[in-house]
C-alpha cells in the first residue's frame, strides 16, 4: 500500500537548490525526468499528453500517446484517480503516489504516478513505475504464505496425534538425551512405573531411576543403540522397589542432537515379558481398525469400525466377508491384495465403506498389511475422508493433471464420476492456459475465455487458482 513516505512531503530538502540547479539546462532536466520514470508524461493544464519517454520494449501499447487526454489511457476505475492529481497539481498541493491501470493487449499494466507542476504552472510531468514485477512478487509470497500454513497445519495434526499415542500408551515411555541423559519426556506410564509423580521426571538424569547396580549395564545399551539400529533389549532394576523392567533403546537425531528412545516393559518372576493391553489402546483408536483372515473374512475389529458400518456388536460382524462392507465389490479388494502382494502393503487406497445394504458408501482411506506364515491375516486402518473433502477449500491437489492420472481412476471411482473429473480437468486447463496467455490479467481471460469476470472469478476460486492481484490502489 503507497503511503505518505512515497512522496516528497517531510522530506529534507536540497540546501544549495539554487546553486545546483538554477543553471540546468534543457537537456539535463530531461534526462532526469526520464530516469524519475519508467514512464514519463509531458501534459498541459487539461491533461492532454504533450510528450512521453518509456521503453517500446517494455510498453508496447504506449506508441502514439503524444495529443491524447492522460485520462483516455486508463481503465474506467482509474479516471477518478487522474482528474484527482491533476486537480492537485492545479492547486499547487504535494503530490502522492497513485496507481492507475492503463488497458494493453496482453493485460492491464499497473502503474503508480506522481504529478508535478512546472513551468509556473503551465505544464505538468507525470512520474510513473512500472508495479508488474512487484505484482509478482506479492503472488509469490502469497503462495509462499499459503504453503507454509498448509504445513504447519499438517505438523499440528501429526503432534496432536503422536501425543495422543504418547501420552496414553500403556508401555513406559522416555525421551534422553543421549550425551547427559537427561531426561526430555516421559509419558504417564512411564512416571507410574518408576513410582514419580506426575510431570517430574523432565530434567531428570535417567540414571537416577536405575539401581546402582544395573546403571552400567544401561549406559552399554545407551551406547549400543547410538551405534547400531539392532539392540537387543536388556534387563534393568529400577531404584524404586527393586522392580526388574526389560529395556529396549534406539537411537535418533532430532535438531542436531542425539537422542534415546527408551520402552520399558515390566518382568515377571520367570523372566517372561508381561504383555502390553495393545488390544485396549486399538479399540480406543479414533480411526476404524479391522483384522481379517486369508479369506478376507472378518476376525475381530475396534469400536469406530462397528459404529462406521451401523452394526449393533462386533458379534454380528465375525464371520462376514469384508466385500459386503468394505470397497466397490469384485474390485477393490481385489486390488488392495495386488498392492499387497506388490509391495508388501497398501497405502492410502481411497474407496467406499458401506453401511447396511447401501449401494455408494462413504468415501474413506484405508492401509493394509497381511501377516506372514500359512495362515495369514490382514489388517486394514480405515478413517473417513468424505468430511474432510467436503470442509477443505478447492486447491491443485484434488483434480487430476493428465489423462494419465484420469486413467488411474479407473476401478476406483465409476465412469460417471471420472467423466465429471475429466470435464473439471479441461476446464481448468483452459482457464490456466489463459491467464498463462494474458499474464495473469483475469479480464482479459474472461474474454478470450467467453466468460463474465463473475463466472472466471467463481472458477478461480473453485479451483483454487490463487488470489491474482486487484486493480486499484
């Protein structure tokens, strides 16, 4: 935005005007009117342009100027703008800058002037920069800006979800630091296996959990694990209550430091590991979890996946084909298996979770995996996205960028939804190929395009093809 500091007003002047510039002649005083512009405008009391310097290479369009009124130059929302300077200059006032919009064919080429008076008042020189390349720069900003929240929004959602994890998994859980080992952070099982209250261990040395006499046996893991990705747990007593935990350790770096992930697990008397409620935290999971058996029949499944497909119990489901509730039959599942066998698991498969006897479903993204031996079983995580689709603002990301990726469709959405997909695509295509055409000017699109400024910018937005800049100031 041109504020008061774009012009000469409070600025300190020249102390030796007089002597510097009493004997300038004519064609000094051009060339800094000339080097004052990109575009610089000679005009009389009624703003017709008497003489002009600009670049023919930069301005194209600006030939022929010299006997036309400034104010027939520009758009229509600019002429306000004109007869506002040249009413200033009239009454001697000091001059801001403003930006106009002069019309051209490859688009409207904003410039910001300054009107002086010279001559005792009987000419005026308009002062004009080219704003085109600031323009782009604010676009790419923009898109910069825009990127950097889609990003940090999408770590907010990751920490939210590793801290869920964290915080109520039931095995003990501790970040050290690797040099001091000094504790970063530990969840709540953590805190109740080693008998501390809440939110004390932070700072701690973890050492000082340890028995004395298990103390070098963790500090070899602790060394192990720095070097190598393949330790083996070790058995540890911890100081309060003698208590024998085992203690697996990796290694990891985070912010230049070296770090230690350390899981504790508690040991019976016969040395035996006790195992962890897995089943308990799986049940409690936000996202849909189902296992199958090799004939993809189902075997046991969470919480979210009984209320997802509207069955009154998990016993209702046991025996039941995942075809009759999980992806468009005889094709996705079919598919899934092929990923599977491919690359030893799916990832991100979007398709259709149906409920009772629908026949569209609701659009969700699964993984799977299959587990190894003669009797294998699947594992599938389901979490909706039709939500999600719906409250998320248009963007590039969610239609397809060839005919390639509209092929890939197939067998994932029905013909009727990739033609949709299709006729988006070409649309959207001409749109980008016309504003590439007018650089970015969207009137000038919406003519070539056929269309009214109101439908181009609707389909701007549909699509998510950014916030151009406005006319105006």
């Amino acid at each position: 935005m041109l504020t008061r500091k774009h012009s000469i007003e409070g600025k300190h002047p020249f102390g030796k005007a007089a002597e510097l510039f009493d004997s300038l002649d004519a064609d000094a005083a051009m060339k800094f009117a000339m080097v004052a512009g990109d575009v610089t405008l000679v005009l009389d009391d009624t703003g017709t342009i008497l003489d002009a310097a600009f670049d023919p290479d930069e301005f194209p369009d600006f030939e022929n100027w010299t006997g036309t009124n400034w104010i027939e130059t520009v758009t229509d929302e600019s002429r306000p703008k004109i007869m506002e300077m040249l009413a200033a200059a009239r009454r001697g006032e000091v001059q801001h800058w403003r930006q106009v919009n002069h019309p051209s064919r490859g688009g409207d080429i904003p410039i910001r002037y300054a009107v002086l008076s010279v001559n005792g008042g009987e000419h005026r020189i308009a002062f004009g920069r080219d704003l085109r390349e600031a323009g782009k720069l604010q676009q790419r900003l923009l898109q910069v800006q825009q990127s950097l929240e889609r990003d940090y929004l999408q770590m907010r959602q990751l920490e939210a979800r590793y801290r869920m994890l964290f915080d109520r998994s039931s095995e003990a859980v501790i970040v050290v630091e690797a040099q001091t080992l000094k504790i970063r952070e530990a969840n709540p099982a953590a805190h109740s296996m080693t008998g501390s209250r809440a939110g004390t261990l932070s700072g701690k040395k973890v050492t000082s959990l340890i028995d004395k006499g298990s103390r070098e046996a963790l500090q070899a893991l602790a060394g192990s694990a720095m070097a190598s990705d393949a330790v083996t747990p070790g058995e540890i007593t911890l100081a309060k209550g003698g208590r024998q935990v085992s203690v697996a350790i990796n290694g990891f770096m985070q912010d230049r430091g070296h770090f230690l992930l350390m899981r504790m697990t508690s040991v019976d008397a016969s040395g035996e590991d006790v195992a962890a409620p897995l089943f308990d935290l799986v049940d409690q999971m936000p996202d849909a979890f189902v296992m199958a058996d090799a004939n993809l029949e189902i075997v046991s499944a969470n919480q979210s996946f009984v209320e997802l497909v509207q069955a009154a119990s998990l016993d209702q489901l046991r025996g039941r084909h995942l075809s009759e509730t999980l992806g468009r039959p005889g094709i996705d599942l079919d598919l899934i298996e092929g990923q599977i066998d491919q690359h030893g698991a799916a990832r991100n498969v979007s398709t259709v979770l149906r409920a009772g006897h629908e026949m569209e479903g609701e659009p969700v993204e699964l993984s799977a995996v299959r587990s190894s031996g003669d009797d294998p079983l699947y594992a599938f995580v389901i979490r909706p996205i039709g939500r999600r689709l719906r409250d998320l603002p248009p963007g590039s990301q969610d239609l397809p960028r060839s005919v390639e990726q509209l092929t890939d469709l197939v067998g994932r959405m029905s013909l009727k939804d990739i033609v949709r997909e299709s006729t988006d695509l070409i649309e959207r295509l001409c749109i980008e190929a016309a504003l590439s055409y007018t650089s970015d000017n969207r009137a000038s699109a919406a003519e070539i395009l056929g269309l009214s400024r109101q439908s181009l910018y609707s389909k701007l937005h549909r699509y998510g093809l950014g916030n151009l800049q406005g006319d105006g100031e």
